[in-house]
C-alpha cells in the first residue's frame, strides 16, 4: 500500500514538475519566439482570404457575389454594358485613379527628397520643430486631414477648385513624408563621406550632390515613387472629401458608394486590378531596394571609380 503511494506521489510530482517546466518555458521572454511564425501565419491568412474571395467573384459568370456561378470573363470584357471594358463610369474611376496617383507620385517625390535632404543637413534652431512638423501628416487622423483640407480650399484658399487640383494637393500633402522618411533613412545609411570625398577630389557641392549623393539616393528615390502610388491609389477619404461629383470619383469612391446599392461583380473586376497597381508598385519598390542593399557599409574607402568623372 505504501509502494503504490510513493508511485502515486512520484507520477503527480512529474506532473507538476512537467507543468512547471512548461510555463517557465512558455512565459521566458528570452527565449526562441516558438509561436511566432505560427500567429504570422494565421493573422497573413485572416487578411488575405477575404481579399482572394473578392478576387474570385471577379471571375463570376453570374451577377451573384457569393454564390460561385462558373468562371467567365464576363465582369472583365465581355458583358456589353455592365464589363470593365464597357462600362464608361468604371473606366474613368480607374483613369482618374491612376491620373491622381502619377500626379502625386511625380510632384510629392521630389519635394520629398529636397526636403529630406535640407531636414539632414539643417543644425539651426528650429531643425528639430521642423523635423517634427514634417511627421504632423503621418500621424493625423486622415478624416481630420480630409476635412482640414476641404475647409481649406472651400474658405481659405477659394482659388483652387474642388476636383482633380484639389485631390493632387491633398495627396502629395498626405504622402510626402513618407517620402522624407525613406529617403532620410538612406541618408543616415549612407553618410557624408562619399560627398566630402568628392569635394576633396574638386567638385562643388552643387557637382557631389548632383553626381555623388543623387545616384546613391536612387533606390530610395524610386521606393518612394512606388510607395506614394500605392498610398494615393488606394486613398479614400482625402479623394472623397476633394471630389467634385462623379468625373472626379476614385475607385475607392465608386466601390463605397456602389456597395450601399445592387452591386455586381464588375465592383470585384475594378477592386482586383486596382489591387494590381498596387501590388505591381509595392513589388518594385522592394526589388529595387533588395537589388542595391548590398552596396550599404561596404567598410572601405571612396574611391574615384565609385563617382565616375566628378570634374
């Protein structure tokens, strides 16, 4: 009888002990993320499955959303009136939407880059205000900057017409700083040397910036560029509050104001190539910043061959 006791209290001393290794293995915050990539995964999936799902109805032969009627190209090229090829209301969303995103990627990207530069360089007083006011946009609410600049060009600044102006203004003032960031990034990562290099070997400043700082900037001059398409391409709330009527509307606009009606697939076939543009751009920008990633903190010296002719 006293045999089988201790077995008893060997086998619930295990246990407890098992279970106390467990949880001091589990709550170590030093340890390897066991569970990481697993939650990874399952939060990627939850994002992803409703937005394969909407890409899939794209595809519907029938006019239902969620019931599967056959693959067809219908909603695409070949209904003659409802098809995105058809359709003059769902084509000028998508030209406009394309319009505002060119605009603002060729306008927001070089001023972004200008002002990074100028953020990098300035030691005055007033370069840390500064440095603060340029991250304002990043973390303002985008309702408060919609309606902000909706009461701006309405009251304030009345010269400038709500439409197409409007909505290119409200986006490059939305997306800049992301340019900032980016490109102020690169420049920590690349520092002053290879310009002081340049001007040892006789080139003006004006020479080392525009021969030696610029070409080393690309990459992320072009990540930029990708990065305000994709920003302005999807946005909502700025183009909803910019727009003046429907030959002004977005994408985002006509799928929103569409939803709240009878929708039909040709809504996924729009969403779906937009979600294209974007994922096109995203991919770029990343291929180009892996593809030059290499060229970061080498551990030598600038060499003349690096900067080509400078004088």
């Amino acid at each position: 009888m006293s045999e089988a006791a201790g077995y008893a209290r060997g086998g619930a001393g295990e246990r407890v002990g098992g279970i106390a290794r467990l949880l001091g293995w589990l709550g170590n915050p030093w340890g390897r993320p066991r569970f990481l990539a697993l939650w990874t995964w399952l939060y990627i999936v939850w994002c992803l499955v409703p937005v394969l799902i909407a890409i899939q109805f794209s595809f519907n032969a029938g006019r239902s959303r969620s019931a599967w009627q056959g693959f067809s190209l219908r909603w695409y090229l070949t209904d003659p009136d409802l098809s995105l090829l058809h359709d003059p209301t769902l084509r000028d969303a998508i030209i406009q939407s394309l319009k505002l995103a060119s605009l603002a990627m060729l306008i927001a990207t070089p001023l972004g880059v200008a002002l990074a530069i100028g953020l990098a360089r300035w030691r005055g007083r007033g370069s840390a205000p500064a440095s603060a006011l340029m991250l304002f946009p990043l973390v303002t609410p985008e309702i408060v900057m919609g309606s902000s600049l909706f009461f701006v060009f309405v009251f304030l600044f009345t010269f400038v017409r709500l439409g197409t102006v409007a909505q290119v203004l409200g986006h490059v003032t939305f997306s800049i700083s992301y340019v900032v960031i980016v490109v102020r990034g690169r420049l920590f990562a690349i520092g002053k040397e290879y310009e002081e290099a340049a001007m040892d070997l006789g080139a003006s400043p004006t020479q080392a910036l525009r021969m030696v700082l610029l070409p080393m900037l690309a990459p992320a001059i072009f990540a930029s560029l990708m990065i305000v398409f994709a920003i302005s391409i999807d946005d909502f709330v700025i183009s909803a509050f910019l727009s003046a009527g429907q030959r002004t509307e977005t994408v985002p606009i006509l799928i929103y104001s569409n939803t709240r009606a009878a929708p039909t697939p040709a809504l996924n076939a729009v969403a779906s190539v937009m979600l294209v543009f974007s994922l096109l751009a995203i991919s770029l920008a990343a291929l180009v910043q892996r593809r030059f990633r290499p060229q970061r903190g080498r551990g030598r010296g600038a060499d003349v061959e690096d900067f080509g002719p400078v004088v």
